[in-house]
C-alpha cells in the first residue's frame, strides 16, 4: 500500500472506533439513566442507522438493548424493535 491507502485507512478506523465509541457511551447512559429518556434512545438509533453498513457498529446494538430494555418505558423499547 502506499502512503494515501494508509492514510484513508487509518481515518477509516479511528471514524469506526470513534462511532462505537459513542454508540456505547449512549447505551451506557440509557443503562444509567432515567427511565423515560427517549433523547438518548434516537441518538443511540441515529447513530446506528447511519452507520448500518459497518459490522462492528451494527453488532453493539442488539447487546445493549437486552440490557437497556428493562430499564426503559415499552416506547421506548418499541423504538429500538
């Protein structure tokens, strides 16, 4: 690989690590935070539905949703189903 390869590729890794790093922290917000809070649920989806088509991104969600979903109100639940 040459120079301009790396470098896209290493950007594209710190955006991925950088994503699920935030997809995590709003799931572990919803997991400590209020019941009905709803703001950090469409962030945490938002976030998901932009970055569908990674792997690693798409994978955290359904983790964090077995855990956070006791926690939350069922529309909230049913936003994430």
């Amino acid at each position: 690989m040459n120079t301009n390869e790396n470098d896209i590729k290493s950007v594209q890794l710190s955006f991925l690590r950088n994503v699920s790093l935030a997809v995590e922290f709003h799931c572990k917000t919803l997991q400590s935070g209020a019941k009905h809070d709803l703001v950090s649920v469409f962030r945490a989806v938002a976030l998901w539905f932009d970055n569908e088509s990674y792997e690693e991104i798409h994978s955290l969600i359904p983790v964090w949703m077995a855990s956070v979903s006791a926690r939350m109100s069922p529309l909230a639940v049913s936003v994430l189903y």
